[in-house]
C-alpha cells in the first residue's frame, strides 16, 4: 500500500484517457461540399477548446509527475485525495464538450463557462489540497527533499491558484478571455511551480527508488 | 507465467479505463438559453451516478492495489479469477448510465437499480473468490506476509460483502436509500480492511520483488 | 529498441482498452414501465456477445503474456508482427457490436457471425505468425528457455486454431453454434498451450531481467 | 521530472488509446438482409481508413520508443514538445473518421483528404522538432550513444518529412493515392531511420537506466 508506482500507474491511466476522450467530442459533419466546409469552418470553438483543455490536462499530468517524483511512498489518505483529484481530471471531457457546443452563443457560452471554469476551482482546490498535505508533514517526501523548502512553495503554488476564481466571474461578462486565462494559467504552472531544490544524495547510501 | 507485473499493469488499466469512460455517459444538452440551464439541472441523477460509481470503482481499484501487494506470484487461476473480476469492473459504465438515465422516474429506477446493485453483488462475489483463493493456501503470499493474520481478514471482509444483497432489495424500495448505501460501502471499503501485519523483511534476505 | 518493456505496456494498454470498450457496444434502453423492462431483456445478444468476447480477449491477452514472458529482447520484425496482431485486437469492439446487433435475426447472424469468425480466423493467423518467428530461430528467447521445447509446442498451438475456420463455417449453419464455439475456444486457449519447461536458472548468473 | 519513465508511460497510455479509439468510428449498419451486406461493404473506406491510421499511429509509436530508448532522462522543454506531439497523436481519429465517412465523393475527399494530410504534416513538424531538441545539445543522450552519429541521422529522417507536404497537394488531385502514400511513409518510417551505432558500455561502469 504505500508503494508509489501503482497510485502512479493508475493516474497516468486516467490522465492519457482523459485526454485522449476529448477527441470524441469534436463531431463529424456529415454534409457535402460548401456545406461540408462550411460545417467544419463553423465548429472552430470545438478545436479552440480540445487544445486548451489538451493543455490543461497536460500541464496537470507534468506537475502530478513532478510531485510524485518528490515522495518515497504513499498513505491510505494520499491515496483517497488523489482520488478526488482524478475525479475531476476524467470528468473534464465533459464541460469541454458542454463549451465547444455552446460558445457560439454568448448567452448559453457564460453557463458553460460558468461550469468549465468551476470545474477548474475545484480542481485547483483539491489540487492544493493534495500538495499541502505532502509538504505539511512531509512524512512521505523522499529523504533527499527539503522539506522546508517544499513547504514554501505553497505560496508561489497558491498564487495561481487564485486566477480560477477569476476565470469562472469572467465567464459571466467575457467567455472568450475565459478561455484565454484559462491558456495562461496553464502556461503559469507549465514552468515548474513545484521545484524543490533537491539535497544531493549521498554517495554511500542504496538508491531509495528502484 | 508467475510475475503479477504484467497483470497489474492490466489491472491498472482496465480500472482506469472503466473509471475514466463515466463520464461519456453524461449528456451535453443541446438546448439554449433557459433551456439550457434546465436540462442541465434535470440531469443531476448523471452527475450523483457519476460520483457513487466513480467512488465505487476507485476504492475496488485502492483495495486491488492493497490485495497484490501481498502477494509475490500470480498462477493460472488466480490471473482467470481476476478476468473475471474485470469483466465486471469493466462492465460498470452500462448499470451508471441505465441508473442515471432511469432515476427520476421511481418506477423504472427500481429496475435499474436492481440490475446496479445485482452488478455489485457478482463483483462483490467474484472479490470474495479473489481474496479467499489468496488466503487459502497462501502459497502466492509475499513471505513477509502472515498467512493465518491474511486469513483471519476474511470475516471482517465478507461482512462488508452482505451490505451488497441488502442494496437489491433496498432498490425495490427506494433507488435513492440504495445509491447512498452504495456510497457507504465505498465508504467502508476505503478503510483498510485488507489490513494484513506484515513481518520485517530480515535484514540479510535479498529484496524478493523491485 | 531491444528491451520489452515498453512493447509489453503498449500492449496492455491496447488489450485493456479494447476490452473496456466492449461495453460502450450495449445499448442503454430509454423506454419506460414495461417497455424498459421489455428492452432490457431484448437486448440479451449483447450481453452475451460482451461475456465472449471479453473472455476472448482476456484469454488472448493471458497468452500473449506468457508469450513475452519466454522472450528477453524483441526486433524490429517482432514488433510490427506484435502491431500487426494488435490491430485485429483493437478491432474486436466492431464486430461484437456487429453480432449483438443482428443476432435475433438468423439470416442476419449469418453475415455477422461470418465476419466475427473471419476476424478471429486472421487473429489466430498472425499469433501463429508470431509465436513461430519466436520459436523458430530462438534468438530472443530468454537463455533459460529450452527452444526445442518451444518449437514443439507449435503443433499444440496450431491444434486450436484449426477450430477458428470451422467457426467460420458454423456461422452460415447455426451462428449460436459458433458463438459457443468461440467460447469453448477460448477455454482451450484458457490452459496454457504455450507451456515451456524452463531450465534452472543457474544461481552464479546475474538476473536477466528487471 | 528527469525521469523517462512516467513520460514513457503516460505516452505509451496516449498512444494505445488513440490507436484502439480508431475502431469506434466504423459505424455498425442497422439494416437487415440484403440492405445489410450492401452496407457492409459500402462503408470499405471505414476500414481502409482504419489500416492506414493504425499503421501510422503504429509505426509513430515504434519511432517513439526508438527516440526514448537513446535518450537517458527528460527536461522541462523535452516533456512539453512531446506533449504537444502527443496532442495532435490523440486528435488523429477525428481526420480519420472524417475521411472515412467522406471518401466515397471525390470533391468531399479532398477537402477530408486535406486536413487528414495538414494534421500529418504538423505531426512531422513537431516529431522534427523533439528529434532536433534531443540530438541538438545532446544532453540528454545515453552516456553510450554516440551523439554525432545521432546528430547526423536528422538527414535522412528530414527526408522523409519531405513526403508529407507532397500528400495535402496529392489529396487536392487524387485522395486515393494520398491515402496510398501515408500507407507508404508509414513503411519508410517502418525501418529503423533512427538508428544509432552504439558504443559498447564499459564492462566496469555500473548501469545507467534500469
């Protein structure tokens, strides 16, 4: 139970299918000719949403990578909160699909909007949740990790966080710039927000990981 | 033949699959407007279905975890009794999708209820073969592992198992006590109930699985 | 390029999602009262079509690690020979789908039931394929593997697969014959055919594997 | 977050479901009798699109794991420019069913023929880049891989890049011989163009990567 590789094992799973689903929500048109084109044409909010949420999965699964190559092992509770954490990660398909359907509409597109960018908060939240209760302790960093030193990137951390709230009132008056601060938050936490500078490990001592 | 790697790693990914495909089976309206927000509040029974089946097959992943990481080998029964515990798990996105569809209406959710909960009672069956093959002989148990410890988790573990009858007969009475009680069982089986003391490894022994 | 591991996870990956998507295959009934009941019970081909074709992948799949658990390195013709066999794999959903869809009417099974049985006729085709290209030279065969003990094998192994073009032939006849027949196939296929006696790996040697 | 494996992992996870993801865009005919086999064999351009983007995916995945099998650990850009790889890996079942469903009126084929090709084009583009990164400085190359050799093998790889630009103009004039020759570039990729001479690994040196 507090291997690390199965948690990782089953989290990459869900991360790649979660992906990979959002695919399946870009419809293909059946009509012929101009109104072929025209159809393609006209289901460009569908292409603009499979890349921003492509992107915001992906940067979710490099920071998941990133804090699990922080711990030595897992507990019961990790386990749980990773748990609710993926919950949100494999129900993005969903309001990504809800989006692209109705952001051609500005009324229906801040409902959509509302709800996409909600799913993000909790997401956020519950990503928090997850770092502070590995930095809190820090029963389960690995030996070489300083443990102070991870705790004081909860701040740096948080403060991204707090562009979510941001984006679901956005939603209401500008779904479009939604979209986009959706796109920077997740060039915000592609540059690594969760560094921790690593104690070098000492040369007589056995690797901990294999 | 004997390495459980690979049949974890199926594992792994048949659960996440399962787990993961939920969430196709919620629907995007297509409504506008007023609308809109109505068939999005009306489909609340996808999202709770959503919820309990996603808790549900995720604590079945956590206890999987916990059950091979007692054990060093698999052999050819145990890898078909495992099949056959994944044709269940990967058959639970259907009864979600037949419950949420069919629960607002009382009569139809008795039906869909029963076949969830009777799809619950077969995994919970077929858990109950896995476990006690495990624990009979021992003979696939780490040697770290407390065979008579193993075996003596199987009360404590089946007693969970009878909660899963009481659920079919509770869908003919009220689908909505059943799904929470589904829930609860989530619940009790997310507390380690495979909890097995486990002997210090000797010192001198080479490490017997990476 | 020489190492199995990732062959053997990409493989997994493709046998656990086509075997989790099987399930996307049976319809969820919209109707109400008697007639959701009537449908549900209808639609029992598709239960059935799931319960076989699961098993036959998963039988395929237990194969198919016991077949890499023999080899300790792959080349560059056994991985296309690998994809190959794994593009029939992750065609198995279509003509389930296709068989469950038509097999209340007899006439209809027929084409269906020949064109299921012609997949698995090509499936068994290319496992033939590639467990002669393994036995034949033996150079990726693990040192502790006997490779005259392998090869013979082949006949064993060639002995099911006969079976295949005869369930092509029971499709035209009685498509519920044949189905059965796939099911005892994958019984056959379900004890080990492929069955090697392993030399002692002696103790001064370094592990092979990882 | 210098460890290949959960990259390897997570991308071997994309690619095993996009490639399965395929099989879902083969429509199942409803009708019955005659009207049945005649739909069967109206929708030929399902399969063949099928084998194509099976064999395309395929032999990218082997590309994939050669490149990964040179290299020692990851950095920050590396993940990054494989995720974005990785995006356009998973959206290529849309370009296929989009051309499978249009392949039969030539007018619709080309503008279906002509996104299929672009997105293979950026798939070029962006695997020149990942190849590019990683042999550029070399930083990140096993300790026994020759990095001048590898540096040079971006001759030959370019060259058959050269070939995807060549099938959107094709796809203006011909779809079917467009399709023909991604068949055909997929065999050149086939062969190993990525092959590195390496030097033997000093017999006294521990090693590198497990």
């Amino acid at each position: 139970m507090n291997d690390t590789k199965r948690v990782e094992a089953f989290s990459d799973g869900v991360f790649a299918i979660a992906i990979t689903l959002l695919i399946l929500e870009i419809p293909v048109p059946e009509g012929s000719g101009h109104r072929l084109t025209q159809a393609l044409l006209e289901q460009w909010p569908s292409y603009v949403a499979y890349v921003v949420s492509f992107l915001v999965i992906g940067v979710m699964w490099v920071n998941h990578d990133a804090l699990f190559g922080l711990i030595a092992k897992v507990d019961r509770t990790l386990v749980f909160l990773n748990l609710l954490l993926l919950m949100v990660v494999a129900a993005l398909p969903w309001p990504t699909a809800l989006l692209a359907e109705h952001l051609r509409n500005t009324g229906d597109a801040k409902v959509a909007g509302v709800i996409y960018s909600g799913v993000m908060v909790i997401h956020a939240l519950l990503y928090g949740c997850v770092w502070s209760y590995v930095v809190h302790r820090g029963h389960l960093l690995r030996p070489t990790v300083d443990a102070e030193a991870a705790r004081s990137t909860r701040v740096r951390f948080n403060l991204g966080s707090l562009g979510y709230p941001v984006t679901v009132v956005l939603a209401l008056f500008a779904p479009w710039a939604m979209l986009a601060l959706h796109g920077l938050l997740a060039v915000y936490y592609a540059f690594n927000q969760l560094s921790v500078p690593e104690r070098r490990e000492p040369e007589e001592a056995p690797a901990t990981v294999a």
